[in-house]
C-alpha cells in the first residue's frame, strides 16, 4: 500500500489534515486518505499541534522549515570570507577539491578557520548561487 521511499508530507497534505482533523477524522482515517503511513500522520500532529491554536497547516509548515534550517550544519565557506575567495580562485585555476583542501591545509597548519575537508567543499560549492560560474564537471 505505501512505497518503501520515503517522502516529506507536501503542503498540500498538511492543508488536507488540517481539514480533517477540524472535521474529526481519525489518524488511521487521514492516513487512508492521503496514502500514507498512520504514524506518520501521528507523529506530524503530535509534533505540530498547539495547545492555543490546535493544528494548523501553515504553523506546521513553519516549523518545518525552522527545523530543516536548524538541522542542516552551517556552511564552511562563507561567501563573503577570504576562505571563498582563494577558493574560487583556485577553482578558476581547475583545481580539484581534493588538490584544494590539501592546498589550504599545507598554506595555514595552524588555522583550522581556514582550512575546508574534501567533502565539506563539495557540500558547499553545491548549495552555493555561485557554483554557477564554475565548471561543475569537476566536481
């Protein structure tokens, strides 16, 4: 009945259990309707369910997005930092993120601020605007 990948709930689907509940259906019910789990259902009305306001679509979403924010780990590069700039340049000289990383480490032992991992790079590079500019082959 449900597919083994799992999906966020939509928007939309948080408007459609919003209505639901206000209407009385129950959990396994809603669940039913919208093809998804009952725990998952439970788990986003006891997550987002205010004591004053009960639940609401759009206080759910919010929450949402304030704990996607808050879970993701806060980027190395700063776009308006040193670090960024001697890395674009080293980019724009078709540097791999491999040869970079080991650049940085030999060019400041001491400064952990401005060295970046590998990895970190291309976690950063890829949710940059400016990767843009750069030729993504390379990573």
């Amino acid at each position: 009945m449900f597919s083994s990948k799992y999906q966020q709930l939509q928007p939309k689907e948080r408007v459609t259990i919003a209505s639901l509940k206000q209407q009385g259906w129950s959990v396994r019910a809603m669940a039913r309707t919208l093809g998804r789990p009952a725990s998952t259902i439970s788990r986003e009305l006891a997550r987002n369910t205010c004591e004053l306001y009960g639940y609401t679509s759009a206080r759910a979403q919010a929450s949402r997005d304030r704990r996607r924010v808050t879970a993701r780990p806060p980027a190395r590069l700063d776009p308006h930092g040193i670090l960024w700039r001697v890395v674009c340049s080293l980019l724009d000289w078709k540097w791999s993120p491999q040869q970079i990383s080991c650049t940085l480490k030999r060019m400041w032992p001491d400064d952990s601020s401005m060295q970046v991992s590998r990895d970190d790079l291309y976690r950063d590079l890829r949710a940059s605007e400016d990767i843009k500019s750069f030729d993504t082959s390379m990573l």
